[in-house]
C-alpha cells in the first residue's frame, strides 16, 4: 500500500507599497551619487561663482549702514545658484534619462511623479544649501556679517530651489535629448538673469516694469534673500530701506513668499502633462 503525499504551494505574503515619502528618499541618495559621478553637473555647480566674479575687481561702495554693494550681490549668489542648478542641471538629466527609457521604466514599475520629482528637487536643494552654506561662511569671514533672520533666509532658498527644479524638468518635456535640453535652457536662463537685476539694475526701471518683474520668480527670491540676511525692508530697492526684524520684516516679506509659492503650485500643475516617453515615440 502506497501513500501519496500532496505539497501544497507555499503561499507568498504580498509586499507592503512602499510609500511615496520612502521612495522619494531613496531616490534622492541615488541623486546624490549620480551627482557627484556626473561632470557637467559638478561644472553647473561652479557655475554660479563665475557670475560673480567682477565683485573681485570692483570697488564696494556702502549703500546702507553696515552694508556695501558687494555684500548685496553676493546675496543674490542664493537664488543664483537655485537656478543655474535647477534649470540646467535638471532639464539635462531629465531629457537624458527619457531618452535611454529610464523614466519609462521608473513609472512602469510604479514610482509616482511625485517621488521622482520630488527627489531631484531634494537633491538639487542639497546641492544649493552646501553653495550658500559657503556664502554665508565667506560673508561672515569677509564682511563680518550673518544672516539676520536665518529662518527668512533658508525659507528663501527652499521656495526658488523647488520652483527651479520643477521649471528644469518642465523644460525637458519640450527636448529631444540631452544635448538639446542644455540649448533650450539657456532661454529661460539668460531671460531670468536678464530680469532679475544681474544685467540691468531694477533702479534704472521703471515702476511699471518693476512691478511685472516682481510677478516672476527671481526678483522676489532675491528680495527675499538680501532682506532676511541684512535685516533691511528691501523690497522695492534699497534707496530709502528701513531696519526690519521679526514680525515686520516677515510681514514685508509675505508678497514675495507667496509669488514664489504661487509659482510652485504652477510648476507643479504644468508638470502633470511631462511627457516620459522619449520625443518622437508612438
């Protein structure tokens, strides 16, 4: 007499979802390395400082009590960096990456948008900070000057970092491949630096058109930047700027912080039309 025994299949306990906030995270550390490994990124990074290079051979002349134009300036290195960062750096590897299927891939195993933007722009903010960080080292060495609200201050960065890097992966959507992206950037590039005081001073304009360019993102973040490093109402120039801390000097700021919340939301929004599949595919 035979005895038969019958193996029931070892049944599998399906895995948990792993949540967007973990997924973003993880991507993120990948960001990094691939950062650091990747030379025209380490090359953008530089970028930055080359724009502000004349304020070596210029002569500062004092503005405010305690305040020169080369302190000023250098204040504006925060936003700067944001964008070069943000707009030629994320345009670049997104359109890389779509056009070797990475992207696909990412979104057919189930990586929502919102980590993989969501990871460069904390990569991209990552970068930025470790850049401002050396400002703020080099000001205080040099000017004997540290932010006066550093809270205004690290709001600032944060709001254009995030505008920034989702204008760079909004702009990848309109490039072929990488080398095509790095053209197309240098539109919204050189027009935000035109734009924002870097070319022609905001004082030499006039009141109608400085208002306009207050609607667009550079100008407020870099309001924002030199108001809470100085502790100056620089908002609207620095002709005629009062002191301001505390409550009065975030109530000054409350117009910029909201443009430049404002444009996230919409970069945000324009970003649900991005386009994973590389251009020309059917």
């Amino acid at each position: 007499m035979t005895t038969s025994t019958t193996t029931s299949p070892t049944t599998r306990t399906p895995r948990a979802p792993v949540g967007v906030l973990r997924q973003t995270l993880r991507l993120t550390r990948t960001e990094f390395t691939l950062f650091y490994r990747y030379r025209m990124a380490l090359y953008i990074a530089v970028l930055p400082a080359i724009f502000l290079l004349p304020l070596a051979v210029s002569d500062p002349v004092e503005v405010l009590p305690g305040v020169d134009t080369a302190a000023l300036s250098l204040a504006r290195f925060f936003a700067l960096a944001a964008m070069t960062v943000g707009v030629a750096h994320v345009s670049n590897i997104y359109a890389a990456r779509r056009e070797q299927l990475v992207l696909k891939r990412f979104r057919i195993s189930g990586v929502p948008p919102a980590a993989l933007f969501g990871a460069t722009t904390l990569s991209v903010l990552g970068v930025v900070s470790v850049q401002s960080a050396a400002v703020v080292a080099f000001l205080g060495a040099t000017a004997d000057t540290l932010p006066t609200d550093p809270v205004l201050l690290v709001l600032s960065i944060v709001l254009i970092t995030v505008v920034m890097s989702l204008l760079g992966a909004f702009i990848a959507r309109f490039a072929r491949n990488a080398e095509s992206a790095q053209m197309i950037s240098m539109v919204p590039f050189l027009l935000l630096l035109a734009v924002s005081g870097f070319v022609i001073p905001l004082e030499a304009l006039p009141d109608g058109v400085v208002f306009v360019l207050g609607l667009l993102p550079m100008v407020p973040a870099i309001e924002l930047a030199q108001s809470a490093y100085f502790g100056y109402d620089l908002f609207g120039g620095f002709e005629g700027a009062e002191r301001a801390a505390g409550l009065d000097l975030w109530l000054a700021a409350a117009p910029s912080v909201l443009v430049l919340a404002a444009w996230a939301v919409v970069m945000a929004l324009l970003l649900r039309s991005f386009q994973w599949d590389p251009r020309g595919a059917r």
